[in-house]
C-alpha cells in the first residue's frame, strides 16, 4: 500500500476517534484526547505530504461514499505541499490546544468545539487530495461549515461573535456558490467531472467560457484566501474565534485559496492569457498593502494579526499571478521560480503566523485583553511567550534572519529578471510590484514593532496585565513546535528545493528553478545564490562587535553612578507612554486618503454659560475604508428591501391567493410561449 494512502487513512481514522472522544469523555480528560487524536491525524498529514513531495502519488476511487459521482481522491506533489503544511500546523497547534481548552467546559473546552477541531483539521488534509468536482466541493463545505461554528464557540460570552459569524458564513457561502458555479461549468462543458476529465477537456472551451470559468473559481477561491475586496471576515472572524482555531484558519485554510487559484488556472485549465494573471497579480498588490495599512491602525492585536494574513497572502497571489504572466509570455523558468517563490512564501507564512496567533492566545489567556492599549509589561510576566512572539515577528517582518526573508527574496528575484521580459504589461507591473513588496515589508517592520513595543515591553496599562502569568507546558509545547519550524526554514530553505520544483511541475510549470544547495538556495535560472547560514553568521558577529567593542572601551574610563535629573517631573508613568494608536498616527497622517479616518469632537458645556466647557470628548477611528464603501451600502439596500417587502405580506390570505393565481397564470404563459 501506498504510504500516502496508509497515513492519509491514519489521519481519518484519528480525525474521527478524536471527534468521539471530544463529544463523548468528560471535561477533564476531553481536551487531552481530543487534542492527542489531532495532533496524530496532522502528522500523519506531515507523513503524507512528505512522501508526495519526494516523488510518490497516490489515487483512489471509492464509488460507495457519494451517490452517482462517488468519491476520488488523488495526492501529486503539489496537493502533497499543501496537506504537509496543514499537517505540521494541525500538530503543532493541537498540542496547543490542550492547554488552551482545559481551563472550563465552555467556549473552546466545550464538548462542541472538541468534537468539531479534529473534523475541521481532517478536511484540512483532504481539501487539496480531492480528485473531482463533487468531492472537492463536499470537502471544501465540510471545510466551511466546521470552521463557521467554530468561529461561533464563545458566543455565549462575547456579543461580537454572532456578528462575526454571521459575517463569515455569508462570504464564505457566496464565495462557495462562486466556486460551485465555475466548476460545474466547467464540467458540463468539459464532459465530465473528475479532474482527469477537465484536463482532457479544457482545450475544448472556447476562450470565452475559459475566462468565465477562471473569473468565477478565482472570485470564489480568493474570498477564502481573504483577499481585497472579498477579505471583510476574515479581520472579523480571525479576533472572534479562540486562538488555536484562529491559528488553524490564518496558517492553514486561507491556504487553499491560493491551492485553488494554482489548481484550476494551471493544472486544469492549463494556463491562460495574460489579463488572468494580471488581475490576480492587481489583487494581491491590492491587499498586500491595504492588509498591512489596516493592520498598522489596528489596537486589536489578534485583528491585527488577522490584516497581516491579508498581507502574505496578497504576497502569494502576487507570485501566482506573475508565474501565469510569465508562463504566458514564454518565459516557463521565470514562471516556475515565481510560482516556488510563492509557495515557499505561503509555507513561511504559514509557520510564523501559527506562531503568531499562538503567542496572542497566550496572552489573551493570561490577561483576557486583545486590545494593545491595556497591555504592556508582559516580557517580564511572560518571557517564553515574548521570546517567541518576537521569533514569529521577526519572520513576518521579512528581515534575516527570519524565515519570511528568503520566501521575498525569491519574488523579488523573479520580479526584478522578469524586467527582462518584453511588454508593455511587464514594464510598467513589474516595478510597482516590487514597490508593493518593499513597501509592504517596511510597513510590517512598523506593525510589528508597535506590537511588541506596546504589548511586551512598554509598562503595564491595566491590572489584568499586572497579573499576567506564563503560558502553561502544552501551550508553550506547541508554541515550540512552531518556532522550531520556524528556524529551520529560516536556516535551511533549500531542504525545500526538489519539493517545490515537483509541485511546480505538478501545476504544470516544468522547471527546477530552486536547488538544494546545502543550507543556502541556488536559482540557476537567474544565476542568483543565497546562503542564510551565513548572513545569520554576518548578523551575529555585527551584533557581538556592536556590544563588545563599546563594552571594552568604558572599561578604561572610570564611570561614576548618579540619578538621572527628571526635571523635577517625578518617574514617567504608563500614560506617558507611546499607545498603540499613538504610534501608528505618524502612518496615518501619511496614508490620510487610503484610510479616510473618522474623528468626532464632543463638547459639554456647563450649566452656567456656553462660554464655559465642562468636558471635551475627542475619538478618532480607522474604519475599514472597502467595508464601508463597498458592503454598507450594499447591506443598507438590502435593509431597505426588506422593510419595504414587508408590506407584501400584510396577512391577508386573499392576497397571498391572489399571488398563488398570478403565479401559476404567468408560469402557464411563459411554458406555452417557450413550447
């Protein structure tokens, strides 16, 4: 038997015992089995995406499970990559889960939400192994429907969950009837429905049905991955959710948004002309920066991390959309080193945004605060914590040695060659895609800079963070977890190499752009080569002279030991601090237009005279400018339609049998008409 068949099965298996033991075993031992089950279903995951990515494949076809169609499922390297990544997230996150589910028996320790984690990370495995259109559309609504009422857990305790979930399960459902849409297209055009059909098929469309088909999966596919302007729930879902499902949703779902746009434009499709690609790229320039601008505003700090996810994966759909430009243009191994570039950048993201999501549950668990604002002094309350939120930060920041840095050196290695390509397109994208990426990288230094100043090292704001206390075993176990995975793809990306270029070729995108080179990345299709051991070497020496050397000259000088003068202003006291929201007002100024914020001034007056002011109440805010310009007036309409429909149902029953008649006579026309 096939390996990947034996640990995909192994995954199932522990995916459902997990799901017994969580709705069936009392509180106290519910979150230790049910957390044991997952994180032996995500290895497994590991086990089988490892084994496509060094070459295996694996197919099934089970006409028992789903009437008429049956169920097929089919693993090459490219699925491989995806189901390794959410299998290492699953693990890690799940031994998370133990700890952070065992402190009561409602919200995330309820027997719901214990039930529901292992079916929820088990259709993370399977979503990128499903091998025809009904399978994949099953998968992909079991995917929804688990992650939607896990967003719900703590609804009983937080009235903004309802209206997150209300939120996310409209977005992710038309996003669903997008998909659905596309693909049933596709196969009825095409002749069939599993993938090998649409293969055979797609060059039969005409380029009209083709774009229709991409149009309609890329709408509904880029809506999961949270891109602008369809990414309104994820920055309400993500704070809402407990914090181990929200490190599943940002690390591991809005992957498969990014696995659908790569699956259906260039496996199945086979690829397209430009104005495809050049419209996923737009998309992801778009929410690169709006991501990371809104998450600057944020106070919120899991918001915050939940815009960054906008960020990366708007750095993905940037590399997929220049692989389809290049491969369009002629130029396969400039389109393979993007598309590598893109998922490796995808895989990082995904390591340090679990960490990420991980760290802030922490901190939420010890202090129950999201906001920044009332945070601080948690370094010295929470060290380990602190330590690995800044390990994460680092990585999310691009800067080496993090791990996000060499995934965006790689894009912009093929967006800089790929100058070379002859167009107009390609002339005037190209560079405002690299001021994309360097623009968005300078802005995530600043987010992240004001989150772990504020939040870790700044004084305490409130009582909650005075008596912040360390995150237990299993939490910081799984927080390790993460960060060791971290590292290593920050030392030894090129161990990722040969797996990539095989899901590149699984795409269709035939190349070996990036080559295992020891611990250092060799692209011999731009002659380039990156060696992060050493420039980790580099940093640590410049790091040790610039504190040596100082160190070393004062000891010859005689130092003398005085209080420092204040100026008679006495200690500086947590208000005299940099908030959060004071700290990203300098960017605000700056990007006034993009963020268009809203302020209003308050004044009381005393009883005695106009002329006298009792009080003076200024607030400022960033709404989210496409919420507001986009769905609000799309949500007042439908308010609007609704009251008005109202008066259409008066509880009269001659009315409403006098719109049964009309209804049958316009129907009986319309037949005899088309007849």
């Amino acid at each position: 038997m096939s390996p990947i068949g034996a640990a995909l099965g192994a995954a199932s298996a522990a995916a459902g015992a997990g799901a017994l033991a969580g709705l069936l075993l009392p509180l106290r031992v519910r979150p230790l089995a049910a957390g044991a089950c997952t994180t032996a279903a995500g290895a497994a995951g590991v086990v089988a995406g490892v084994a496509a990515l060094g070459g295996d494949s694996w197919s099934v076809r089970l006409p028992g499970l789903l009437p008429l169609a049956g169920t097929h499922l089919a693993v090459d390297a490219l699925s491989g990559l995806f189901i390794a990544v959410a299998g290492a997230v699953v693990a890690a996150v799940a031994v998370y889960g133990i700890g952070y589910s065992g402190h009561g028996a409602t919200g995330a320790g309820s027997r719901g939400v214990q039930a529901l984690l292992p079916l929820f990370a088990w259709s993370l495995l399977l979503v990128p192994a499903a091998a025809s259109v009904s399978t994949f559309l099953l998968l992909w609504e079991l995917m929804a429907l688990t992650s939607l009422l896990l967003v719900l857990a703590e609804h009983r305790l937080r009235a903004e969950v309802r209206g997150a979930g209300v939120w996310y399960a409209v977005m992710t459902h038309l996003g669903m009837v997008s998909v659905l849409a596309g693909l049933a297209w596709f196969a009825a055009d095409a002749g069939g429905e599993t993938f090998a059909a649409l293969r055979a098929g797609a060059d039969q469309l005409s380029p009209g049905v083709r774009g229709a088909v991409f149009v309609l999966v890329t709408a509904g596919f880029a809506s999961k991955a949270g891109a602008v302007p369809l990414h309104a729930w994820l920055p309400r879902a993500h704070p809402e959710a407990p914090s181990h499902v929200s490190a599943l949703m940002s690390a591991a779902m809005v992957n498969l948004g990014c696995y659908g746009i790569v699956r259906t434009g260039f496996d199945l499709l086979g690829g397209g002309p430009s104005w495809w690609w050049l419209a996923v790229l737009a998309t992801g320039a778009l929410s690169a920066v709006y991501g990371i601008l809104q998450a600057a505003m944020s106070s919120d700090l899991k918001r915050l991390l939940a815009y960054s996810t906008t960020e990366n994966m708007g750095l993905v759909l940037v590399g997929i959309g220049a692989a389809g430009l290049f491969a369009d243009r002629g130029r396969p191994e400039l389109a393979a080193l993007a598309l590598a570039a893109a998922l490796l950048h995808l895989v990082n993201h995904s390591a340090f945004k679990a960490l990420l999501f991980c760290a802030a549950g922490s901190v939420v668990h010890a202090t129950g605060e999201r906001d920044l604002d009332r945070l601080g002094g948690l370094r010295a309350k929470m060290p380990a914590t602190a330590g690995l939120f800044a390990l994460a930060a680092l990585g999310a920041v691009a800067l080496p040695p993090g791990n996000g840095f060499i995934s965006e050196w790689l894009l912009l290695q093929s967006l800089i060659h790929g100058l070379q390509v002859p167009g107009v397109a390609t002339a005037v994208v190209l560079p405002l895609a690299v001021a994309v990426i360097a623009l968005s990288a300078g802005l995530a230094a600043a987010v992240f800079v004001k989150a772990l100043g504020v939040g870790f090292f700044a004084r305490p704001r409130s009582e909650e963070a005075r008596r912040a206390r360390e995150a237990g075993p299993f939490m910081l176990a799984g927080m390790g977890l993460l960060a060791a995975c971290c590292v290593a793809l920050a030392v030894a990306p090129g161990a990722l190499g040969s797996g990539l270029d095989r899901a590149g070729t699984a795409a269709g995108l035939a190349g070996a752009p990036v080559l295992d080179d020891g611990t250092g990345v060799r692209l011999d299709a731009v002659s380039a080569k990156l060696v992060p051991v050493w420039v980790l070497a580099a940093l640590t020496v410049a790091l040790l002279a610039a504190v040596g050397v100082p160190r070393l000259l004062r000891r010859r000088r005689r130092r003398l030991r005085a209080r420092l003068w204040d100026c008679g202003g006495g200690a500086p006291t947590p208000r005299m601090a940099y908030t959060a929201t004071s700290f990203a007002e300098p960017l605000q100024r700056v990007f006034d237009d993009v963020l268009a914020p809203e302020q209003d001034v308050d004044v009381t007056h005393t009883r005695e005279s106009v002329y006298l002011v009792e009080r003076v109440r200024f607030q400022r805010r960033v709404p989210d400018r496409v919420e507001h310009r986009l769905y609000r007036p799309v949500l007042d309409w439908a308010e609007r339609a609704g009251e008005a429909a109202r008066r259409l149902a008066p509880g009269s029953v001659h009315r409403y049998l006098g719109y049964g008649f009309f209804g049958l006579v316009a129907l009986l026309l319309v037949l005899a008409v088309g007849w």
